[in-house]
C-alpha cells in the first residue's frame, strides 16, 4: 500500500487550493525555454492527473505513471470530463524504477515533491536511471523537491488544516519528525472526515510520509551517474536562485548519454 492509498479519495479536496494551472504555465515555460520542440511528456508521479490534463489543454501528450492504483483510476475518471484532452492522455500503474513503456519522450516530469519519496540513494538512481531510458536523445528532465537550506532554517512544524466542499468537511493534522543524518522528514497526517448535512464523523486515516530533502551539489551527482547534466536549480515556481529561505526546488537537466 502507498503512502495514498488511504486517503486517494479526498486527495483533490485536500489540495483544493493548489496552483495548478500555475504550475503547468511554468513547467510549460521552461520546456519552451529549454527544450526543442517536442510534444511528448512523461510525467512519473500523476496523481489523479490534474497536471497532465492542463498540459493537455495546452498542445502535449502525457503519459502518466503513479505507483497508487486508486490514484490511477481516479486520474481516468476525471480524464473523462475533458474529451478533447482524453486522445493526448494515458494512465498506467506501476513504479517508479521499475515502469516500462514502449515510447521515447521529448521530456520527462516529476512535480509535487516525488523524488523526495526516493529516500534512498540506490532507488533514487534506480528512478533516475530509468527516466533516461524513456527520453530522446538531449530529452529533458524537470522535477522538484524539498530544499536542504529551507527545511533546516524553518524546521517543519506541527500544522492543523481544515478543507471543506458542499458534502464533507476534513480536518487534518500533521506532525514532522527531522532526521538531520538522513536529510529526511518523517511526516504523520491524522485527517478526520465529517459529513456536513448530518454532522457526523465518518471516520479517520492515518498516513506517514518519509520525505527527503535535497541539496544542489548532491542532485548534481546523483544526475551525473545517472547520464543527466544539470542545467538549471531554481526556486519553485518563481525561477529565482534559491536561499537558505526557499522551501521548494526546481532542478532541470538533460539527457547527455
């Protein structure tokens, strides 16, 4: 079972208020600025697929892998409210070292923090590796991760979030534990669910997410072993060098070999 697995039903509530039209202009920005043109996209980590269907809209075609098979039917269903984007996407199950399909794409893509599950430096390699089999030669590789200076100079803190649509409210609690010897953090989420209309507690789920957090010249040799040269680090989202004050990071490389 994934860390998702549970909670794959209430994932697009609990993260109602992400940017992600936001975030598919800029993955779609640095693909123009770095890449020749080529449409085909490989995106390691779907989810239920709200990346892949924007990207859609915006001219490529996404083949997306998760590792959670309720993730992947929720990605399919919802594909089925878009049908002009349904004929640019496909969906499969399977891991992220292990997934193997019979295309070359133009890029490579991996968002929300999916490397940092990679807590391991031999499967960490192992996912790298394999994305680099899937891409054309000078293929694209774009993906994010937590950043070693921001997570150790504003240390993950206890949070408590509430999102609510017109049939459940979730309230959710988490608490990170900091593993400094291996740049990990160990995330529990306890999320209680409640029906609105009879004000009654459906249940709860607990989830423990082990994420890794990374450092420049540490990605750059991990990429290196893995036929990649590293082309750009950038703060998330805003393209700006990073600082010890930027959480989330953008790394863009390059198949070389």
């Amino acid at each position: 079972m994934t860390q998702f697995e549970k909670g794959a039903a209430y994932y697009d509530l609990l993260y109602s208020t992400k940017n992600y039209l936001g975030e598919t202009e800029y993955v779609s920005d640095l693909i123009n600025k770095y890449q020749t043109p080529g449409k085909n996209i490989l995106e390691m980590g779907c989810g239920t697929g709200t990346h892949a269907i924007f990207l859609a809209k915006k001219g490529f075609n996404l083949t997306g892998i998760d590792l959670s098979s309720e993730m992947i039917e929720l990605a399919k269903a919802k594909l089925e409210n878009h049908p002009k984007e349904r004929d640019r996407i496909e969906f499969h199950q399977s891991e992220g070292s292990a997934f193997k399909i019979d295309k070359t794409f133009d890029t490579a893509i991996s968002l929300f923090h999916v490397m940092g599950y990679f807590v391991e430096n031999e499967s960490l390699l192992c996912a790298f590796k394999n994305i680099h089999s899937h891409l054309a030669n000078k293929g694209l590789f774009i993906f994010d991760t937590w950043y070693g200076p921001g997570v150790l100079t504003d240390l993950p803190k206890p949070t408590l979030r509430r999102f609510e649509n017109e049939n459940l409210k979730i309230t959710r609690f988490s608490a990170p534990s900091l593993d400094v010897n291996s740049n990990t953090v160990d995330v529990r989420y306890d999320i209680f669910l409640e029906e609105k209309q009879k004000k009654s507690l459906l249940g709860s789920i607990s989830e423990k997410h082990l994420v890794r957090f990374f450092f420049i010249k540490e990605m750059e040799h991990y990429l290196g072993q893995s036929g990649f040269e590293l082309l750009s680090s950038q703060e998330w989202m805003t393209g700006k060098a990073p600082t010890k004050d930027t959480f989330g990071i953008c790394f863009i490389a390059r198949k070389i070999n």
